[in-house]
C-alpha cells in the first residue's frame, strides 16, 4: 500500500525508490509486479547498487557475494 501510495503522489517523471532487506520474492519481485500491474504509466528503471555488477530492474545484494545484509532495490517511474 505504501508503494502505491508514494507512486500516485508522485510528480510525472518522478522516482520512487522500493527497498527491502527481505530476499524473498514475495516481498521484493512479486511486490513490484503487482504495483506496476495496479498502478498506470509506472515503468521501472534499470539501477546498479554495486560498483562493477550490470544494471538491473530488481537489484540485490547477498551477505555471501556483498558482505553486507541481504538488500532489494528496484527504482520506478512515473511516466505520466
């Protein structure tokens, strides 16, 4: 709710920035899909949270790959 909320109250052109700690694609993946299918002119941007790693609609960050704790990161943007 809180994603859309922010999404709606947005500007045109606008990002909105969704971030968890969870890996679970319940609350990372599956959250982003529903928003964007609820919520028009909503498109994702590709964003790199690592220095070296190839961007990404869905970033994340491991404790085995990172060395930090499990992240999720996925930018949105209000088209219109």
């Amino acid at each position: 709710e809180l994603l859309t909320a922010a999404l709606r109250a947005v500007r045109p052109g606008g990002v909105v920035l969704y971030s968890t700690c969870s890996p679970h694609l319940a609350e990372t993946d599956l959250v982003v899909e529903d928003v964007l299918e609820s919520v028009p002119n909503v498109t994702r941007v590709a964003l790199c949270l690592v220095e070296g790693d190839e961007p990404s609609t869905g970033a994340r960050l491991w404790p085995h790959r990172h060395g930090t704790d499990g992240m999720y990161a996925a930018l949105l943007r209000r088209d219109r």
